[in-house]
C-alpha cells in the first residue's frame, strides 16, 4: 500500500516495475546494489523505448565517472537492458496526457515512466526525489527495492 508520499513500501512478487535512467546510470557507475537488483531481482523490469536514447546522452559522463573502456561500457549496458522489455510509445500513448498532467509540476521528464507504469499497472522506480512527492503511481526507492528482496 503506497504511502501519502506515494512511495511504496513493499510490492509482492512477482511484480512489474517500470525502471527510470536514474537506475540504469547508478547500476552504470557502481558495481553495488543497483546493479544486483536490476540484475538478479525475479521483477519483470519495464522501460519506455526512449530510455535507450535518454542513456546514450549521458554517454561521456558515464564513461568518465565509471571508469569503463566504450567496450566494457556497452557490454555492461547491453547486459542491463536484456533484463528489461521496452515499450514502444504506441503501448503507452492512451496514458500520456494524463501522466503529462500529473507531472507537469514535478518534473515533466518523468511523464513516460508514468504512462508505461498506467499501462503496466506497475510502480515505478526511480531514485528521483521529486517523482515520489506525487505521483498516480506507485513509486519505489532503492531501499524499498532492497526491503523487497531480503523479504521485508
């Protein structure tokens, strides 16, 4: 049952989860909880498609602050999105104008994670303060990530 913050503290198994870049990049940077869970979680990982080209214009920034080859940095990534399915705008578009609305004074770059989440009936995860002050979707922190999988 989501909180009045709108962050959920535990969502049963199996469950669908919409993933933010904010969650790609911390798996991206660091070799620690971010990367386990995208990685070994029995979650179905959702994004939207434009993920992929959100990711590729913090490109530089990874590289520098990862410390990865471009070949390593790929593979990691590649690695990543083969344990989410993305949603083409298509999937989602009945949920844009009202997930639009409801982020317009958040932060209006969120609106297509909260459309896929619509459509999914998903949570969404983000590490991103400000989609979990309100949002119509359940939103999930890294500790509640980390909460669901040791069970509690």
């Amino acid at each position: 049952m989501p909180t009045s913050s709108g962050v959920d503290d535990y969502v049963p198994y199996p469950s669908r989860i919409v993933v933010n870049a904010n969650a790609i990049i911390a798996a991206t940077l660091s070799d620690g909880i971010v990367r386990e869970l995208l990685s070994a979680t029995e979650d179905e990982h959702y994004a939207p498609a434009f993920l992929r080209e959100e990711i590729e214009t913090y490109e530089s920034m990874l590289l520098n602050r990862s410390e990865l080859s471009g070949t390593e940095l790929d593979t990691l990534l590649e690695r990543l999105f083969r344990r989410v399915t993305f949603l083409s705008t298509k999937r989602t578009v009945q949920h844009h104008e009202r997930a639009e609305r409801e982020m317009r004074d958040i932060d209006p770059d969120d609106a297509l994670y909260v459309a896929a989440a619509l459509e999914l009936d998903a949570a969404v995860w983000s590490t991103d303060d400000g989609l979990h002050e309100r949002t119509v979707v359940p939103c999930l922190t890294n500790s509640a990530m980390v909460a669901r999988v040791r069970g509690g």
